[in-house]
C-alpha cells in the first residue's frame, strides 16, 4: 500500500514540477520546490546567520578581554546590549544555524540524491517550511532593533525574567524573540515530517533498511527526535507568551503559577535537541570517514542502534540542567544515574568510528581532516561531559565558563566542523567543480588551532570560579586578578584569529565555484548514489526512466570480491 | 592553573570528586586519542595496499568494541557512587545548625538577615546588610534562600556551594566555613542587566571578631 501511495505521489509532484519548467528566476530560486533550490536556501541563510552570530561572539569577547573599550565595529558595549549579544548568539548559532544547515540544508539536498529519489514527498510543505524559516529570521533579526534591544534573558530564557518586561526591560524584544523562535520550530516541524516521510517511502528499489546511507538515518532519526520533544516547548512558549502579552501567571508563583515549570518543558526540549543537531553531524563523519579511509563501516548496526539507544536516553537527561536549580534534591540522583548511562552508547558510537579507520587506507583531504578533527575534538566535549553529570561535581560547575567551554567542544564541532566536513565532501556535487585543496587545508588549520586556544583557556576560568554572563568581571575582586584577564584575553585573540580565517573559506568558495576544476559525477570514488548523477544534478535529478536500483549497502568499500576498491551502490551483479 | 581556596567542609569533597572523574576520564581520552592518531599514521594510504574488508560483526574483531563498553559502564559506576554521595552530604541532608541566616536575592543585590546576639532569626535585634555576610569560622550555618522578584543563584565558590533562589519558596540548604578570611559571593543566574554587578563578599570570621561585629552592628541598628 505505502508503495503505491508515494507513486502516486511521486506522480502528481512530477506532474506538478514539469508545469514549472519555463519559469523566471524568482519561481526557479526563491519559490522553488526543488529540494536542492530549498537545500541551498536553507544553506545560504544558515551561513549567513552564522556570520551574524560570529561578530556578535567577537563583540562580546572584545568586552569581556578588554572591559569598556569601544569595539571596533560596534562602539561601547552596555550591560543592555551584552546580554542581548549572548542571548542572540546562542539562540543564532543553535536554532538559525545548527538546525537548518545539518538538517535543513543537508537533509533536503541529500536524504533524495543518496535514497534515489527524484524530490522529497512532499515538495510544497518544504517550500513552505523555508519560507516559515525565513520569516523566523527576519522576526529575530528585527528583535534586536525594537524599542528597548534585543532580549537578553539567555537563550534559555527563564522565567520570570523573560516574562516581564518589568524585569528583563525588553518587552518587545522578549516576545519577538519567542515568536522567532516558536516560527523556527514550526519550519523544522514540517521539514521534520518531509524527511521521515521520504526516506521511509521513496527509496530506491532495492534499497532496504540497512542498506540506507547513516547520514539519511541520522538525519531522520534526529528528526524524529524533534518531533517527540518539542510539542511540550511549544505550549510552554505559548504559556511564556501569554504572561508576556497578556499578562496570565503561568510562571508567576504569586498567582500560583511555577517558574520551574518553564525549565522542565524547555529542558524536556533542550536536551534531545543536543542530539537532534549531533546525529546529522556523526552521520556525516562517518560517512566521510567510510569515503577516505576506503573502508567498510565498522559495524553499521552498531552505530544505528546506539543512536537510537542514544535518541531514547535522551529523554530521560533533561533535569540534569536543573540539578541545582530548586528541584527535589532526591531526583538529582535519578538523573546522574540515567547521565552518565548516555555516556555508553555515546563511547561506543565514538569506539565504532575510531575502528573504522583500522586496515584502511586513509587520505587526508580536506573534508576528511574535518571529519576527523570532529572525532577528535568532540571527544573532549564529551569526557568534559561527565564532570557536569555527576551531580556532586555540577554543584561547583554549574554555570560557570567549564559549562560554557564544555558545550563550545560539543557544539562547534557539530555545527561548524560538522558544516565544513559536509560542504567540503559535497561541494563538487552541490556545484560541480572542485573545492581548491591547499586553501581548504590552510581554513581547516587556521580554523582548529585557533578554536582550541579560544575554549582551554575559557576551562581553566570556569575551574578558577568564573560565572557565566557577566558582563565586566572587575566586580569580582576573586576572578579579576591579571592572571584570569589574561587567560580572557587569549580566548579573544584566538578568535579574532579564528574568525579572520574564514575569510579564507569564503575565497575559496568563489573562487573554486568560479573557475574551479570540474568535478565529474564521482571525484571521491565514493558509493553512494548522489555519485551516480551528474554534478550537479539536474532537475528530477536523475533521467525518469533511469532512476537507480539498489543492489548493495552504502559501505562496500576494498570488498575482496572486486578489483576496484570501491563498489557503487546501483551496481548490478 | 587558578587556585581556588577550600573554606567549608564540603569543598575538599567535591574537588576530590573532580580529580576522580578528571583521573578517569583523562584516561580513557588519552587512550583513545592516542589509539585514533596512531591509526591514522599507521592506516595512512600507500600505493597499491589494498584495506582489509572488516564489518564490525565478527566476534574478534567486534571484542574491541564490547570489552571497552562494559569498561565504560564500570567507570560510570564509579563515578557515580562518587557523584550521589558527595550530592547527598551537601544537598540531601541538613545537619544540626549553630545558626541560621536568610540570603534574600534581588535585581540586583544580595540581603543577608544575620540572626544577631540571641541567635535567632526574626527577632528584633536581627542585622540585616546588603553585599556582606558575616559567618563564623567552625559553625554550622543553614541559609534560608529566597528571591523578591526573579532567578537569582546563590554562589560561594571557595564553599564549592551554588543554588539557585527562586520567588515565592524558601530553600534551606547548609555550610560549615573551615578557615577565615574574605571572599567573593556571585550571582550565577543571569537575572536582568544588573547580573554583573550583583557581587557581595562573605566575611569568614573568628569568634572574637564575628562576635565583636554583631556587638557594633547591633549598636548601630538598635534604637
């Protein structure tokens, strides 16, 4: 039946995509249906969000390294403004560029190509969840220029400081920026729905359930993830919204309403979005990983099954963010236990990529240095991890900047070495020239070399004491001393370092899509079927009648049944 | 590094904690990370060297997975009969108190309610102060933590104490200051644009100046 049903489907998105052929630019790109136009818009803004929460980061580390000085670019920073600084940052980096670059952009332009399907299922909902995506950009963009700032109550966004003007001083600001963010949920719930619904019903023939590629399962599985937890953030945003706007008292314990409550429905989120934004990116370093090390995965259901095993524990995470914030203290222990009960299927997923490199012959291009540093930096963030599970050692840490560094080595490797390594790796088939080897290296180191000096320092002033979201530490005669200030003002210098590096990057983007060598279908000799196709793929991506079978999984990489050392999925025999 | 004092009971406790986790975890990172750059250079591609065919399913080859996994889960249980007996010393039980004082959070100052001479809070010759908390070094203290309007979090680093107050609820927790001295208490819940400056200082004091400051504070708040 389900077969039949996405023919079907199948036909009437044909039908409807051939009517368009002959339109302008504006059908063409901005109100396409075509994922891999949706793809590349999700991208662009993606990148582009990133940009913006990459100078907000700089101007907020110029004021915490060199307190009251005018930023260049900028001006002063006010305690107003650096707290709207931190709030959009984080908010920017994890929602408008962590969500719709691994799982937007790269969900759209690969779950098709690498299960052979000719575009997603539904072709309009995903225009349509782009289009509600975009508009959350602008909403959150605009919220930062309203009378009285940007909100600056922390991405987390605690009530009662978010619920009252009062109290925050930013009234408008607050309820933009919970539009904004409620309107982003809305795009990845209809993306959500999009992917799941592809994967499970247009594969090509013969692709079975472990013959699908991991970054497609990770993608959807992290969908799936989303969908699970985000309904309880969303009718406690509604809640937030009302006590902003209609003055209700939800989170007002004076008219019995409970500011905790905010925290178990965010966390409840909170938490598996860790994951939701994680699994896309293992899914693309394990993909790599397979490509240039010419190596069959090391245990395929291994890495399915722990990310499953891993998707369900993280539902039973979230109070460990809340440890000692007025909780019954009896449930801290229940939440240790399930913690660092996550670290298990998390090791093994690490385990399973560090086995594959074993008896492979590894190149190191430049997508796959950035799969590898992701291995290799990730690792930190999550033995960092265990000393903010362990309730008795989070008493200490809890907010202060060992949180903070702990979160950057798990999040940036995710979101922006995880970004790299998939735009490297994809590059020659999103635009059909090669990305320019010896610059993408001089990014890659001039990226990662940096980012360490940037976070150890921000390790070592959390251990020191240093709270989070302060906006001039002079106050605190303890952590004020030359020697935090000087740690500071590494953490800064490396990431004006860092940022300038990407102006490399952004070169050799144009420069290698403008005159780049040309690709070719396969430049990575690599199996699966987005290679099979021309780069980059045209419209329906492949000819109607010469969809691709599946005879083979993703992996079958140095197969001793076969001279090459690598062996296309759509292969016959 | 940056050295932070230990000045209560439990801050020995707690960095012993985070040595035991730093030991464990350092290990298996150094471990892996070592393993990961050594296969690297070992599997680094060499002309006309074919790579093994390996799927992670045989027993011998998928030993190298399970046995870590169970060793990971023993470390886990390690760490956390650490963790829940630390957490249960500090915030589950409430041993008996010499005194007790009530740190009230609001934007964007600190109020300490010292229970004056009869040692009692609530009665007359209560102290209150703003950004200074007066204790005595070896006593047993309960704090009353309560907010006036949003999240504020009460933080002592050299106690190794954090808790976050919340309005409309009153949350008791304890410490016993082991050594004298000054030092900073911060606010560690973002709470309004006054987060920053919302810093107090604890005094830890000897018996002879805890009790010759209540005398002078008394003297100078009773009518």
């Amino acid at each position: 039946m389900a077969d039949t049903l996405a023919e079907v489907q199948k036909q009437e998105v044909h039908g409807h995509d051939h009517d368009h052929h002959d339109q302008g630019f504006v059908s063409k790109y901005i109100f396409s249906t075509d994922h891999k136009i949706i793809a590349m818009q999700y991208l662009f803004t993606g990148m582009l969000m990133g940009v913006i929460g990459g100078y907000m980061a700089y101007v907020f580390r110029m004021q915490l390294a060199f307190p009251g000085i005018s930023v260049p670019g900028f001006g002063q920073v006010s305690p107003g403004e650096y707290n709207s600084l931190i709030t959009n940052h984080g908010s920017i980096m994890i929602f408008w560029v962590a969500m719709p670059v691994l799982i937007a952009a790269f969900g759209n332009y690969l779950i098709p190509l690498m299960i052979g399907a000719d575009d997603m299922v539904f072709p309009r909902i995903n225009r349509l969840s782009f289009q509600v995506f975009f508009v959350s950009s602008v909403v959150l963009l605009l919220s930062l220029f309203v009378e009285g700032g940007g909100f600056g109550g922390a991405w987390t966004s605690y009530p009662p400081l978010s619920a009252s003007g009062d109290y925050n001083l930013t009234q408008l600001g607050a309820s933009l920026w919970l539009i904004a963010v409620a309107l982003e949920f809305v795009a990845f719930l209809l993306g959500g729905i999009n992917f799941i619904t592809t994967l499970m019903n247009s594969r090509a023939p013969g692709m079975k359930a472990y013959d699908i590629p991991m970054v497609c399962w990770m993608i959807v599985i992290a969908s799936i993830l989303f969908m699970l937890s985000v309904g309880p953030l969303l009718a406690g945003a509604v809640m937030l919204l009302f006590d902003q706007t209609l003055n209700t008292g939800f989170y007002d314990p004076a008219r019995g309403g409970d500011p905790i409550l905010w925290q178990h429905l965010f966390w409840f989120f909170g938490h598996p979005e860790v994951y939701v934004v994680l699994l896309p990116a293992i899914g693309i370093t394990v993909d790599v990983m397979a490509t240039f090390s010419r190596k069959k995965l090391f245990g395929y259901k291994l890495v399915l099954y722990t990310a499953v095993a891993t998707g369900v524990l993280s539902f039973f995470v979230w109070a460990h963010h809340q440890f000692i914030a007025g909780i019954d203290p009896r449930m801290a222990n229940v939440f240790t236990v399930t913690t660092l009960l996550i670290s298990v299927p998390i090791a093994e997923m690490l385990f399973v990529m560090i086995a594959t490199l074993y008896g492979g012959s590894i190149t190191l291009t430049t997508p796959m240095l950035w799969a590898l540093a992701f291995l290799a930096e990730f690792l930190i963030g999550g033995v960092t991890g265990i000393f903010l599970g362990a309730s008795g050692a989070d008493i200490y840490f809890h907010d202060t900047y060992f949180v903070l560094a702990h979160f950057h080595y798990t999040f940036f490797p995710i979101a922006i070495i995880g970004t790299f390594c998939a735009f490297t790796y994809w590059f020659p088939k999103m635009f059909g020239k090669m990305m320019n080897e010896t610059l993408g290296k001089i990014h890659f180191w001039g990226t990662i070399i940096p980012f360490n000096f940037i976070f150890i320092p921000l390790f070592v002033l959390g251990m020191g004491g240093q709270h989070r979201r302060i906006y001039n530490f002079e106050h605190f005669p303890e952590i004020a001393g030359p020697e935090y200030f000087q740690l500071r003002q590494i953490a800064t210098i490396a990431l004006l370092i860092m940022l300038a590096f990407q102006a490399v990057f952004f070169f050799n983007v144009v420069m290698s899509w403008w005159k780049g060598e040309k690709a070719g279908r396969n430049p990575w000799r690599a199996n699966t079927l987005e290679w099979t196709t021309e780069s980059p793929p045209p419209h329906g991506n492949w000819p109607v009648e010469d969809l691709p079978t599946v005879y083979r999984g993703p992996y079958e990489y140095g197969h001793p049944d076969r001279e090459e050392d690598y062996w296309p999925q759509n292969l016959p025999g | 590094m940056l050295e932070l004092v230990q000045a209560s009971t439990y801050a020995a406790d707690i960095d012993r904690l985070i040595l035991l986790i730093g030991v464990i975890v350092g290990v298996w990172f150094l471990l892996a990370e070592g393993i990961f750059f050594w296969l690297i250079w070992k599997f680094r591609a060499k002309p006309g060297e074919r790579t093994q065919y390996l799927d992670g399913t045989e027993k011998h080859v998928k030993k190298w997975i399970t046995i870590p996994h169970a060793l990971v889960l023993v470390c886990d249980v390690f760490i956390l009969v650490g963790a829940v007996s630390v957490w249960y010393n500090v915030k589950q039980q409430l041993p008996d108190a010499d005194s007790t004082i009530r740190v009230i959070g609001q934007q964007w100052a600190w109020t300490f309610q010292h229970p004056g001479a009869d040692n009692e809070l609530d009665t007359g010759d209560d102290i209150f102060t703003v950004g200074d908390l007066h204790v005595e070094v070896e006593k047993t203290y309960h704090f009353q933590l309560q907010s006036r309007d949003v999240l504020h979090s009460f933080s002592v680093p050299v106690f190794r104490l954090k808790q976050d107050a919340i309005p409309g609820r009153s949350i008791t927790g304890w410490f016993t200051p082991t050594r004298t001295g000054e030092h900073d208490v911060q606010c560690s819940e973002i709470c309004g644009i006054g987060h920053g400056v919302m810093a107090a200082r604890i005094h830890i004091e000897d018996a002879n100046t805890h009790a010759a400051w209540i005398n002078r504070s008394s003297a100078a708040t009773t009518p």
